[in-house]
C-alpha cells in the first residue's frame, strides 16, 4: 500500500515514516506532527487521515473511493477534524449543535472542555463505515487548555477501538508533557532555502532573486514563502526603500523609531538589510539606472551624494549584517547601524566603531 501526498515539499523524512507505518500495517495510535509553521503539518495530516479511512487497494489516499470522497466532502461519519481558522476553534462534525447551552454560540480561541467531551464520546463509538475512526487536531499546544487537555489523557493513552488521532503543534513545548509522551512525534522540518528556492523557481515560475529571498525570508518554511510570504516581502521591500530614500536626512528621532518599530523582528532583519543594499544599488547607478516613479525619490534623494559615500554605506551594512546573531538587542544594533551609515552617507566618516 503506498502512501502518497501531493503539496508538500521537503519532507521526505517525515512522508517517508507514514508511508511506512501504512505499508507495515503499524499505525500507531497516537501521533503528533510537529514542526515550524509552513513545514505541510496540517496537509500532511489531512493526506494520513484520509488515507487511513480510504479503502482503495494500491495508493492511498485513492481520492475515488466512497470514503474519500466523503472525507474530501468533510461528511466521513469516522472523522473528527478540530480546525482553527481566524484564530478561532471548528469542529468538524459541529458537536456544539448537541449542547444546547451551547448551540450557536460563535467559535471561541480554545476547545471547550465539553466540546472535548463530545469528541471523545464521538471516537468510543462503534465505526459507522467499519473501518478506522481517525481525530486531527490542529494547533493542539494552543487550543487545548490544562483542563481540556487532561480530559482527553485517556483517550489518548487508549484510543477506543481502530482510532488514530493526530495533533498538530507548531510549538510542542507548549503541549502537557503527559500529552507528548502519548504520541509518536513526526517531525517536520524547514527546508535549505536554496532548496526551497529552486522549487519556487521551477513549479511556481518566481524570479531567480525574487525566490531566494523570499525562501530565506520563509526560514525555509514552504508554507510560508508560498502563503503570506510574499505580502511580508513587499511590506518589508516598501519600508527598506522608504528608510534608505530617507536616510540622508532623517532626524534622530526618526532613526530611534525605526529601530523601535523592528526590535521585535529579529528574523525580518536579514531580508531588510538585502533591501537596503538593493535599494543602495539602485542610488549608486543613479546616472545608469532607468528613470522610474519607483526609483525616483531614491536617485533624486543620493543625487550629488559622491559615489564612494554611497559605496562606504553599502560595505558598512555588509560588515553588520553577520554581526546580527551576537547582538541580544535588535533595537540598539539596528540604531547604531542607521546612525553609523547615515554618517558615511551624510558626512563621509563613519560614526566610532559600531560593529562590536
Ligand atoms: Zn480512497
């Protein structure tokens, strides 16, 4: 019986266990994905569930068969899918429409102790399809509190019958250790970003330079370069531009807030620093470069600023860029950055020594 995902890249370790545990006829019974978010957690789950439900005889999940189709319909009686979308907990089946108390109340940020409940008295029936019953339960770190959690010690220690169940945390140390010790752990992992990149390249057609950065500024998480990676990259390309637009002339003030606005994105720092120097670039050639809207307030801002300051300014974020890993405050690194290539760009010199 062979295993197959399709969507999911980079985590051939992880697909590869699952395959195998389907081919051997060793499920486990308890499992949990984890990983960063972007890795194919959910996706990966959502494949093995329906897999376990599918009665097709070569691959699976067949996609054909009656259970397939019903789990693809989100009507497969055996499932339990507790999904979390706007930050707030579904159930699929909805058991909240058998509480009265409960029902049409909106969704809430966590599982409810009696929606566990429900779900737990769901799996220990019987299968109506006769096959397995299988329980995904996402984001399970944030979701289930103490009290939920501790409800559903049991059934997970003994699931009732044929029953799977799969949590899905990207942040298992969020989770009871009771909890983890449960569960078979799967791990899933950021890919090389040049890995990544060549397969943003290759099936989604991005850009060469385009689809190294946004994989660097994905930590190599698919996910997250295929989803709102790219709304992140141009928020973080429009403030690079503007800050080095500005540079020359920006007040102290300016500069502190800046730095205060970026403290807490230490992992966006590396993508605006290239920016900067892409941005610098364009001011450098200012006589070569094609005259555009984009690029006009960056030329008209460096016109008659001399080439070589221009220059100093670029080796002087290089020469910080590696530095970032030592600094424990992104704040203070990211001022003394600024004032430093402010000063080389402004005046000539640089400003004390500011790489240590
Ligand atoms: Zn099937």
């Amino acid at each position: 019986m062979e295993l197959t995902f399709t969507g999911i890249w980079g985590q051939e370790r992880a697909l590869d266990v699952l395959a195998q545990s389907l081919r051997r006829g060793a499920v486990a019974s308890a499992y949990l994905f984890a990983g960063p978010r972007g890795t194919g957690k959910t996706t990966a789950a959502l494949a093995f569930a329906k897999a376990l439900l599918c009665t097709g005889a070569d691959a699976v999940p067949c996609g054909v068969c009656r259970p397939c189709k019903m789990y693809e319909a989100k009507s497969h009686p055996d499932s339990v899918h507790v999904h979390v979308k706007d930050s707030l907990v579904h159930l699929i089946p909805d058991f909240t429409e058998e509480v009265p108390e409960l029902r049409g109340k909106p969704p809430v940020k966590t599982l409810r102790v009696d929606e566990m409940r429900k779900i737990i008295s769901a799996l220990s029936m019987k299968s109506y399809m006769g096959g397995r019953k299988v329980c995904v339960i996402e984001e399970a770190d944030s979701i289930m509190r103490k009290e939920t959690a501790n409800a559903f010690l049991k059934t997970l220690e003994e699931p009732p019958g044929d029953t799977v169940i799969i949590l899905i945390s990207s942040n298992p140390a969020g989770l009871l250790p009771t909890i983890v010790s449960r569960c078979r752990q799967i791990r899933f992992v950021p890919m090389p970003p040049e890995k990544l990149a060549q397969l943003l390249e290759e099936t989604l057609g991005t850009l060469p330079n385009e689809a190294l950065r946004l994989a660097r500024l994905a930590e190599g998480c698919p996910g997250t370069a295929r989803g709102g990676g790219m709304e992140k990259m141009k928020e973080i390309d429009a403030a690079a531009r503007e800050l080095t637009a500005m540079l020359p002339d920006l007040a102290p003030e300016a500069i502190i807030r800046f730095a205060e606005r970026w403290k807490d994105r230490r992992i966006d720092i590396p993508a605006l620093l290239e920016r900067m120097l892409e941005t610098l670039r364009i001011a450098q050639h200012s006589a070569l470069s094609v005259s555009s809207d984009a690029n006009n307030d960056i030329v008209r801002t460096y016109n008659g600023i001399p080439d070589e300051r221009v220059m100093d300014g670029f080796d002087a974020i290089l020469a910080a860029r590696p530095l970032l890993v030592f600094n424990p405050n992104v704040q203070l690194y990211l001022e003394a950055l600024l004032f430093n290539v402010q000063s080389i760009i402004k005046y000539g010199y640089p400003l004390g020594n500011t790489t240590d």
